[in-house]
C-alpha cells in the first residue's frame, strides 16, 4: 500500500495492464490478511486475487491463468548465522512462515521443524532480524524486495539451494468462467511484452550500484580536474607572492642603492670640497728650505740678490710666521741692568 492507501507492487502494476487489454474496469477490497483475501472471493465479494501461488489445494477455490511469474522459495536467515543451510538442517529449530503461504506446506512436510506463523510477511521478517526465530521460508525477489525498501537488505540472507519454485497467476472465482477467460486471454498476450518486462524490472530488477565504472571514472576525472585546479591556483598564488617579495626585494635594493649613491656623492662632495680647502691652504703655506747663510756675529741672512737681511724679515717674508719682540733675561742683564725685569722670580 502507498502512504495515501492506494494499492501497488507488481501484482498490482501487471492486473492494470492486463485488465486494459481484457477491457476490465478493477476495483479493489483491501484486506488485512491472506485468509481474509480467500474468504472474500468465495463469498463473492471480491471476483479475483491479482497473484498467488499455484498449489493443487487452490485449485480447488480457483482457477488460475497462464503463470505471470515464477518464484524461487529459499529459506532465509541473519548474516551472522553459517549453521542452516538445507531443510532438514531446519530441524529442532523454529522457522517464521506467512499463513497459507509456500513456506507454510514446505514446513509442514517436515514435524521436526517448529513452525511460527505470521498473518503478515514484515512481522515474520522482524521477527527474523530480532532473533524470535532461526530462519524464514518465503519466495525471494517478494522478500528480497521489502528488505530494500526497509533498508535492512544487508542484515539477511539466502542460504544453500532454492526448496522449491512456485508459479504465480492471476486466480479467479471458479463460478466466474467468462471473466477467467478474459483475463488468461489477456495474460498470454501481456507476459512477455516490453512493459511487462519493465514492470519486472522495477519491482524485482537489483538496484544498480551507486558505483559504476562510469560514475567511478567521472568522480576521478572529477577529482583530477579539481585537483589540477587547486594546484594551479595554489601555484598561481605562490607565484603572486614570490612576485611580491621580488618586488619588494628589488624596491629596497633599489632604495639601499639610491642611498649608498647619495652617499657616495656627499662622500665625494665632501672630500673634492675637502681637497679643495687643503689646496687653498696649501697655496698659502710657504716654507723654508736648504741651506740659510746666516752671519756668525749678527745673525742676518743673505738672500739670493746677496743681501743681508735681519733674520726675522726674511722668515716673515719666505713664510707665514710673524714675530712680536721681547728680550731674554740674559740679555736684559747684558743690555739693561738697571731695570728689574731681569729678576729671577
């Protein structure tokens, strides 16, 4: 049942196909439980089943069109469990089976097996995933599919051979012959086709892997192209930076550079106006040089021209010295005797 309470499945989706082609209008008696179902049709309620099993015992309620699908019957039970694997090895052990259900006889042929009957096939799967029974007998692909669909499909599992495989067909009121008639028409027509392999598929097909090769190939393509791009922008913006060191590196190299020049040219200002001063007063400077004839007696020098000159206007005149006169007080004593300035204090 859908959550607004409409049925579905693939029973459901092939009577809807089957009854266009035998141009029957459904309308459909929802019941809680396989034996309500039987109990509608041989009161008269409903005229049909849209799929159940085929067994020599229904035949006698009903009468069954060409097969719409067969079913392998396997015996299912937890992941963690490696002991069960046959039917005899089911005996001493309790087994979950859906009233009037494949697994209900295939149990019953065997006294040894403990048997525990559901009314609905997801209680009997519960009971299974809880640990209330060992094991549970029920066709595949029905119970393959509400494991997906609860999410629980990696928590089950089928083990040795399949017991048995059930056909299943559309199963009509046995006093209802026109509309059987119709509807097995309809079926041999329908089984077969392009929609009816479709429906197939849908309901029973194996989810396909979130990881093919091809999704698999496109996330790594993905994932190297998201890759490349990371290193180019990560190589970009480490070239953005290595330029901008270089950059300031070559700014302050420069800056150093303009500076060392400026000071080179105050070095070079300073030392030509340095030499300059230097010259200008080495220019000035005169000095005395050789050797002075100087007189014995009087002390005065005679000059290139043969002159004799006091000895004082000639260094004045060949140098920069000046002279300021005193007298030494030898020759105050000698020259000046009467004067106290020659006093030894």
């Amino acid at each position: 049942m859908s959550p607004d309470g409409i049925p579905q499945g693939f029973a459901i989706d092939v009577l809807k196909e089957i009854a266009k082609i035998a141009h029957v209008n459904l309308e459909y008696v929802i019941k809680d439980d396989w034996q309500s179902v039987f109990e509608s049709v041989k009161t008269g309620e409903a005229d049909l089943i849209p799929n159940q099993g085929i067994t020599e015992r229904r035949k006698d309620w009903f009468s069954f069109t060409s097969p719409v699908e067969t079913f392998p019957v396997s015996i299912f039970t937890r992941v963690t469990r490696d002991d069960l694997s046959t039917l005899p090895s089911l005996d001493d052990k309790t087994v979950a089976v859906v009233k009037l259900n494949i697994g209900e006889i295939l149990v019953a042929q065997r006294p040894s097996v403990r048997s525990k009957k559901f009314n609905h096939i997801q209680d009997a799967l519960f009971a299974l995933l809880s640990g209330n029974v060992d094991a549970l007998i029920f066709p595949e692909p029905v119970l393959w599919k509400l494991a997906r669909d609860a999410g629980i499909d990696d928590r089950i599992k089928t083990v040795g051979r399949p017991l048995t495989e059930i056909r299943r067909a559309i199963s009509v009121a046995r006093e209802n012959q026109a509309l059987f008639a119709r509807l097995d028409a309809a079926v041999d027509q329908f089984v077969g086709s392009e929609t009816y392999r479709d429906i197939y598929v849908k309901w029973y097909g194996q989810p396909k892997p979130f990881w093919s090769a091809l999704r698999v190939a496109g996330t790594m393509a993905a994932l190297l192209v998201g890759l490349v791009l990371v290193m180019g922008v990560w190589r970009y913006v480490s070239v953005l930076k290595l330029n901008h060191m270089l950059t300031e590196s070559i700014k302050r190299r420069d800056i150093a550079e303009r500076r060392l020049q400026e000071a080179y040219d105050t070095l070079e200002l300073k030392v030509s106006e340095r030499t300059r001063d230097l010259r200008e007063a080495l220019s000035e400077v005169k000095t005395l040089s050789g050797l002075l004839p100087i007189c014995s007696h009087c002390k005065r020098i005679r000059d290139d021209k043969g002159y004799w000159n006091q000895i004082e206007a000639y260094i004045q005149k060949h140098s920069q010295a000046e002279f300021s006169h005193s007298i030494c007080r030898e020759c105050a004593k000698k020259y000046y005797p009467d004067l106290e300035i020659c006093d030894d204090e």
